[in-house]
C-alpha cells in the first residue's frame, strides 16, 4: 500500500500557477511533479477561489477559530469571574468598601 504524499504550500501553489497560465496541460503537468491530475484541479480551484481574499483582506488572512475553542474559552472566562467575584467579596473586610 502506498504512503500518501503532504505537499507544502509552496509546492500547491507553484503547480496551481503553471496550471493557471495554460502553457502546459494538466496531464504533462501531473507527469512532471508526479501528482494526480484531479489534485491539480483541486489546487487550480483554490487558488482562483481564494485569490480574492487577498485583495480585500490586504492580504492578510483572518485566523480561522473552531468551535471547540471558543467553548473552552467561554468556559475559562466563566471560571475567572467566579473566582473574580469570590476573592471581591473576601477582600471587602479589609478594603473598608
């Protein structure tokens, strides 16, 4: 059974652009980097998809959050305030409030 490959980024993007100019088919491009064709497709897609989002965010990609997180959050923050209102109210004694 064969590994499958991780590709970088970089390496994405460099075959999506050669896919993008059309100088090349998708075939010989696949022969050449040694990748499946219907990747190319899919690398093509995302980066035509995802090439607006550069102009209009400035480039600058907003951070992706997941659910999971914010639970956990919200669940930290919840913690805090309880042990906020606690120590505020052990301390009223000496602060004279």
């Amino acid at each position: 059974m064969k590994k499958r490959r991780n590709h970088d980024a970089g390496f994405k993007a460099r075959v999506a652009l050669e896919a993008v100019k059309g100088e090349r088919t998708v075939s010989e491009l696949a022969a050449e980097y040694g990748v499946h064709p219907t990747m190319i497709h899919q690398w093509k897609k995302a980066l035509l998809d995802g090439a607006a989002d550069i102009f209009e965010r400035g480039g600058k990609r907003a951070p992706e959050i997941d659910e999971q997180t914010v639970r956990s959050l919200h669940a930290k923050i919840g913690e805090l305030a309880v042990a906020n209102d606690f120590l505020s109210r052990k301390l009223k004694p000496w602060t004279g409030k």
